[in-house]
C-alpha cells in the first residue's frame, strides 16, 4: 500500500500557488542486502549471500554498460540510460561548443517497461492518506 501526504504549494510566484498536492512517504530505503535477503525468503535455491553477489555483480555490469553508451533493460521494472544535463542557452554554433561551459553533467534515466507502467500501477497501487503516526514528516513545497 502507497502512502501520501498532502502538501500546500507555498511558491508565492506559481500559478498553483496555495494549492494542495499529494506526496508519496517512503518510509524506507532497501539495500542491496535487505533485497537479498527479501528475494532468498521467496523460495529460492540461492542464498541470501549468493542473490546479494550476483546482485552486486549486476549493479557494476549496469553502470559499466550505461557508461559505454548501451541502455540497459530490466524486463518489466525498467530501461536505464544515461543523460545529458545541457547548460542553458546552447552554444552559438558547433565551433563553439565546449564541454566544459555547455555540459552541465550526466544523469541517470529510468523508463518503466512492460507490465510496470503508469497505466498498470493505476490499476493495482492501493493508496491511502498517512496519519500522524506515520514516522515521515511532511515537508512544505517552496520553502
């Protein structure tokens, strides 16, 4: 179940300013190790231990592929790519172009892929509004 909590735009200067939205509360980040851990509970041959190498294994093998220029896809989680942060304005032309004044860094994209899209998420994430029990605490837009 996704949790939310509901944050007022405070940006004086927004169009949307004063309006409400909903946020989602991560309540928690998994590592490779707890997500090793969690996969060995689901009746696997392998081990905690074996999962989290070849775990660890893929994550290198991903960011080596990304950096030769390949994306990379997870059928039915993703397709990671790298991209280009450009500086604004551009260059006046292709002579003119530096790396240095004109890239601003690289990012990593994620694009969902086959049965995990927006659509299907829609569909089976269950949302509920999180009480003050909930141990994220919500943080205000624009300040």
């Amino acid at each position: 179940m996704l949790k939310y909590i509901l944050q007022q735009n405070k940006v004086r200067d927004s169009k949307m300013f004063g309006k409400w939205y909903a946020h989602p509360v991560i309540e928690e980040t998994v590592g490779l190790t707890e997500l090793a851990a969690h996969m060995a509970s689901h009746n696997t041959p392998f081990s905690k231990g074996a999962i989290h190498g070849m775990l660890t294994d893929m994550v290198g093998c991903i960011k080596e592929l990304l950096l030769e220029g390949k994306n990379v896809k997870l059928p039915d989680l993703a397709i990671f790519s790298i991209g280009i942060k450009n500086a604004k304005g551009g260059a006046e032309s292709e002579e003119e172009f530096q790396v240095s004044s004109n890239i601003e860094g690289v990012k990593l994209r994620a694009r969902a892929t086959g049965t995990l899209t927006r659509k299907s998420l829609d569909l089976v994430a269950t949302l509920r509004r999180a009480t003050a029990t909930t141990k994220a605490q919500p943080t205000q837009t624009g300040d």
